[in-house]
C-alpha cells in the first residue's frame, strides 16, 4: 500500500497574502516503511499529512494511495480513511462525542460494521493505547488529560485498522512519560502489523530512533531526504533552515574533531554507547600491550 505524492501545490485561500503553503511536493512512500517528516514551524508538514486522505485536495498535482488518485471525482474517500489513519496535530479537534467510548467507535461504526464487531474493536484499540475500557470509557473525552485525549484520538483512528497511520506531532506537549508511552505504542503496532507510519515530529532524538528515513520540508518544498543518517550527516544545511541533529551526533562529531575515531554517523545514544565502549576497549588493550 505505496503512497505516491506528485508535485502537489497547495494554497490556504483566505490565509495571510498567497504564499503557498506546499509548493510542488514529489515523495514516494512504500509499504511498511517507517518515515519522519521534520522542518521548521510552518514549513507545510500539517498540510502535506492532511493531503494523505484526502482532508486536503491539492491545487496541483496529486496524491495517489494504493493506486487509488485521491483527485478522482469517483475515489470513495470512506475507503481512504479506512485505509489511512490520520491523527491530528491536536487531538481534541478529532473528538466530538460525549463518551470516550462512543468516540472510539465513531469510525468503525461509520463504516457500517455490526456492534458487536464495533464493540471488540473499541476496546482492543483502547487497550493498545494502555487505557482500560471498563474505567475510561463511560468518561466524557473532554475531561481527560493531554496525554490521555491523545492516547483516545489515537484510539479512534486505531479502531479503523488502518494499514497506513499519519500521526501529527502525537507526541508535543506531553512530559517525557507521556512522550515515550504514545511513541511506544506506535512502535509495537509497527511491530506487530507491519503498518507503515508516517510521523511528523520537532524531536530529532525521536525521529534518529524511531524512522528509518526522514523527509525535510522548508517553506513548502521537500529540501532533503534520505535514510535517518544520511539526513543527519547533513548537519550545516538542517541548521540553516532552523533544525538541529540529535545531540548525540554533536557530540560524535565532537569526539572525532577531538581525534577519536567514532564514525560519523552515530544517531542514537544506544550506538555512540557501544562505538566508545569499543574505543574504549581497544585503547586499554593498547596500553596494557606498551606497560
Ligand atoms: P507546519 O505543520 O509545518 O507547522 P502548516 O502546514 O501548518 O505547517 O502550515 C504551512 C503554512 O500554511 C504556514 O504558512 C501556515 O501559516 C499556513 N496555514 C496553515 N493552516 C492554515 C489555515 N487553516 N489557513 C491559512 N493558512 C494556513
Ligand atoms: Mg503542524
């Protein structure tokens, strides 16, 4: 289920002047693949994730999922959404009902399926989501928490079964606990269905352990993309736009301009711990050799 993006132009009408806000956006996104999409505040990466399933048709171009042209007057987009999960930027726009449960259900219930098909469903995506049906449920979704009305909008786009998730930003705002229990989820979803996921974040430590290819968007168009280390290598044009490098490959680049031989592409703390330990180990033997 490949995602095949066109030059794709698109312009908000009544925004601020008629700067477009993607100006010719070419991206192939195959099965399975796990992409980040970073750039700075305003560079297009809400508007690229919204043109995924069809929230957003493009001015130009267009955006073709699983062979389907989202533009096509005949594209049944129930179909596409049932197909392409997409979590918003901010979650509490994505719910409407009284109870969590009747929110989780929306979707499914949507697509026509028997309630008892529906119920399963709602309650095996709350538990993904490590809340518990029996205590949250009955709750009205407003009266949660940050990190707990994520975990319910994320609930919500679950219960589709998607074969593609779009997550905007699920992460921002929540404390570090909450960071690594939404990102968590996602991973073993990833795991254990093979989905592909395509996550818009600000957090390159995240991105660096998470994605194994990251596109960059500035000012509308896509300036870089490649595998996670290849991106990161790319340290002087990410900082020109406003990004930065996982602080662990600032430091990598540090212990090399400092004459140690760490390779230049460590991205994950985990990696740059075994490179030095292996520095590390090979030097003392080198100074047990010359005593
Ligand atoms: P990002 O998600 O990377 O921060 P967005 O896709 O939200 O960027 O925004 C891209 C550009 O489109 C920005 O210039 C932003 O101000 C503009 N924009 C976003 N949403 C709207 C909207 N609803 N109406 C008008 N302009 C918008
Ligand atoms: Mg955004």
């Amino acid at each position: 289920m490949s995602i095949l993006i066109e030059k794709v132009e698109y312009t908000y009408s009544g925004g601020a002047g008629s700067t477009p806000a993607l100006a010719g956006i070419d991206l192939v996104i195959e099965d399975g693949e796990f992409v980040a999409v970073i750039g700075p505040t305003g560079s297009g990466k809400s508007t690229l994730v919204q043109h995924l399933n069809g929230l957003l048709r493009p001015d130009r171009g267009r955006v073709v999922v699983d062979g389907v042209d989202l533009a096509d007057r005949h594209t049944n987009l129930k179909a596409v959404r049932q197909k392409v999960g997409l979590v918003f930027q901010y979650p509490e726009h994505q719910l409407f009902e009284e109870t969590v449960l009747e929110d989780v259900a929306f979707g499914p219930r949507n697509l026509g399926m028997p309630p008892d098909v529906v119920s399963e469903r709602v309650a095996r995506a709350l538990l993904t989501v490590g809340l518990d049906p029996a205590e949250i449920g009955p709750r009205s979704p407003f009266a949660l928490s940050g990190g707990q009305m994520r975990r319910v909008a994320l609930a919500g786009v679950l219960a589709m079964e998607p074969r593609i998730l779009v997550l905007d930003e699920p992460a921002a705002g929540l404390d570090p606990r909450g960071r690594r229990d939404i990102l968590g989820h996602i991973q073993r979803l990833r795991a254990e269905r093979g989905i592909t996921v395509i996550l818009v974040s600000h957090n390159m430590e995240e991105v660096a352990r998470l994605a194994s290819r990251l596109v960059v968007l500035n000012a509308g168009r896509v300036v870089l993309e490649g595998p996670t280390r290849e991106v990161f290598g790319q340290s002087d044009l990410l900082c020109r736009i406003g990004l930065g490098v996982p602080s662990i490959t600032r430091l990598a680049a540090e212990l090399r301009r400092r004459n140690l031989n760490v390779p230049a592409d460590v991205v994950t703390v985990e990696e740059a711990a075994s490179e030095i330990l292996k520095l590390w180990s090979s030097r003392s033997g080198q100074a047990r050799a010359h005593a």
